[in-house]
C-alpha cells in the first residue's frame, strides 16, 4: 500500500543552495590579504569566535553579496530532480530588508519552486513539512519535520546521531529510502542474496561484536574496514577501523578517495570506494558496520545493499557506552545521540532486535542465507 500523497521538503538556501560562507571567505581573503589565506575550516561553529573568520560577518548586512551570491554547482539539477520526487519548499532566513534580493535569486534560479512555497524566517520549527534540509544544526535539532536532515559543513561536525548528508547525490538517495519506507514491505529473505549487508545502530547496539560472530560462522563474507580520526591511544582500539590523522582525513575526502564521511562525536568516520571494490573483486560479500548515513551512501554508489538496524534496549546501550575507554566529552555525546539513532530502524531494510549476541547472529542468519 502506497502513500496517497507527494512528500514534502523544505530547503534552506545559505550554505544549501547559494554559497554564503565559502563566498564570504573569498570576499574577506581578496579584501584583507590574510596570510596564509582563510579557509572555510576556521569557521568551526556559527556566531562570533573572536578570530579572522568574524571578518565575515559584515559582508552579511551587504546587498551587493545577496545579489551576486553564487549558486552551487548541481544545485539547479538537484532541485529539478527533488521536484520530481517530493513537493518542494524554500525555508530561509535572511534580514528583512533583503527578502525582496532572496526573493527574486530564488524566483530566477529555481524556476520550479512556486512563489507561495517561499518562506522568509529563521523560525524553522514552525515548518512541519517531512523533510528539513539545512547546515544549521539548532534547525535540525528543533525541527518539527519528521526527517531533519543536515548537510555536512565545518561549522557543524559536533553533531552526532542525525541524520546528515555530504552532498546532494546522498540527500536524493536518503528521500529514495525514506519514500520506500511509507510502503508496506515484507521481512521475508531478500530477493537476492546482498552483495554489500551494513549493519545500522547506536553506538553501544554491539553492531562489531554482532559483525564479527557472524563472519566467524558465515564463509563468502569479508569486513570492510573504515577509516577514522578517532585517537587509538585515548579510546578502546577497534580493529573495524584504520586510525589516520585530521589532515590525512581530509586529503582523503577532498580528493575522492571516500565514498562516504561523516563526524561522530567530533571525530572523523569514513570508507574507500577502492576498498568496496577490491572485496567484491574477489568474489566476496562486503559486510560493514556504519551509522544510517554511510549506509545511505553505499545505497548511493553500490547496488545490491541490504540495510539492518541493530536493535537493543536503551538500558543496555546506556550500558554498553558508559563501560567504554572514552573521554566523559564522547560519552555525552553518544548518550545523547541515542533517541535520534533509533529513529532511523524504519529505514533500513530489516530490523534484528535480541537479548543475547547469539540471537542476533541467528537472525542475521536467517536474513541473509533464508535458513
């Protein structure tokens, strides 16, 4: 049975849709020199810092910067696209006496927006569409959209157990998903066996401890190991994981070497496309462990995956992250990503819930090889 009406999405326009930040950047490195230039990673959180990076700021009461405001690249296909799947709305703040400048940028560079689906306002919670787009983590936090969903930018890499995205390509293919899940689907055995299984929980679910039991027992399986950020000698080594520093992070992302990154708890996550490859290569399955939204990039560049959330009470996750060797600081941090995470169970494919460690491999079992 299908939904009997469109989705609806409201988009931000700064930092979404129209460069602000990165434009404001290059305005301020043309104007005062820096030395070495400003990048976009000195602006680590919104508001002032008491650093070159509020020499931004003015640019923002300007009407010359909202009239020459760039457009991102794709970002006039990837609202063409989004019209086709789900009604679309703009949702953005901006002084008030440059709402008529927004207005008409919005108005010329996309066309397929109404001019009634244009609202002018930073008081996003009084939007109750079903899908929120925005860089602005207080938004997404205080949504009243049944999926906020959060673009990854610098100033908001604190954020931990939302969804998010990194590009437009991974926010179509999270509304794909999230469309699919009004439907009535069936628990049964896939259609085909998975090339790529993901294994989606909080942290604390036990989704390695889970992954690893079940490559012990299930031969044609291999692990694929990510990379982080996340220092070995201050937490609990997990060998799920290659330990690389900030920069290598970032050098590996920026040239396109992840297929898919995100920050937890302050700390980098992310896996190589090349890596999925070579597994398969091999005529091997791929199995992973990733939050929903590296499970949501693999559905973007790979066919053939299966999603399953790891399902555990919260007693027990509460448990598991307070035994942890981790900083009080990313303790927090996961505790509280706990109610956002369990939110994202109805979009994945399957759903094991269990008692014992046993059980959940005898249910992933019973999923991938219909035994």
């Amino acid at each position: 049975m299908s939904r009997k009406y469109r989705l609806s999405t409201a988009l931000d326009v700064d930092d979404l849709l129209m460069e602000c930040t990165a434009y404001a950047i290059r305005l301020a490195n043309e104007k005062y020199k820096f030395d070495p230039p400003m990048t976009i990673y000195e602006k680590e959180r919104w508001g002032k810092q008491g650093t070159r990076a509020d020499s931004i700021y003015p640019y923002f009461r300007d009407p010359e910067f909202y009239r020459t405001q760039p457009v991102y690249e794709g970002a006039k296909e990837f609202v063409r696209r989004l019209s086709q799947m789900t009604e679309v709305y703009i949702c953005t703040a901006v002084p008030p006496e440059f709402m008529g400048i927004r207005a008409r940028r919005i108005l010329d560079e996309f066309p397929e927006i109404p001019p009634e689906h244009i609202y002018m306002g930073s008081s996003k919670d009084k939007i109750h569409t079903d899908i929120l787009f925005d860089d602005a983590m207080h938004n997404i936090l205080n949504s009243g959209a049944k999926y906020p969903i959060l673009m990854r930018r610098p100033w908001n890499q604190e954020a931990t157990g939302m969804l998010a995205v990194n590009n437009y390509e991974e926010f179509l293919k999270l509304v794909e998903v999230i469309a699919e899940s009004y439907s009535i689907t069936s628990q049964d055995c896939p259609k085909a066996a998975p090339s790529i299984v993901v294994l989606v929980g909080p942290s604390g679910s036990g989704k390695s401890k889970i992954a690893t039991r079940f490559l012990a027992r299930t031969p044609g399986y291999e692990k694929l190991v990510s990379y982080t950020t996340n220092d070995p000698t201050a937490v609990e080594r997990n060998d799920w994981y290659n330990y690389v520093s900030l920069d290598t992070f970032r050098t590996m992302c920026e040239s396109g070497e992840m297929f898919q990154s995100t920050m937890y708890a302050g700390q980098g996550y992310g896996s190589r496309k090349a890596d999925v490859e070579q597994i398969l290569a091999q005529g091997k399955r791929v199995l992973t462990t990733m939050d929903i939204c590296g499970a949501m990039s693999l559905k973007t560049h790979f066919k053939n995956v299966t999603t399953i959330y790891i399902k555990r009470n919260r007693k027990a996750l509460m448990a598991s992250i307070l035994r942890k060797n981790s900083s009080i600081e990313d303790k927090v941090n996961r505790l509280t990503a706990i109610e956002y995470e369990q939110q994202n169970a109805e979009l994945c494919d399957y759903v094991v819930s269990f008692d014992t460690y046993d059980e959940a491999v005898e249910q992933l079992c019973a999923i991938l090889t219909c035994q």
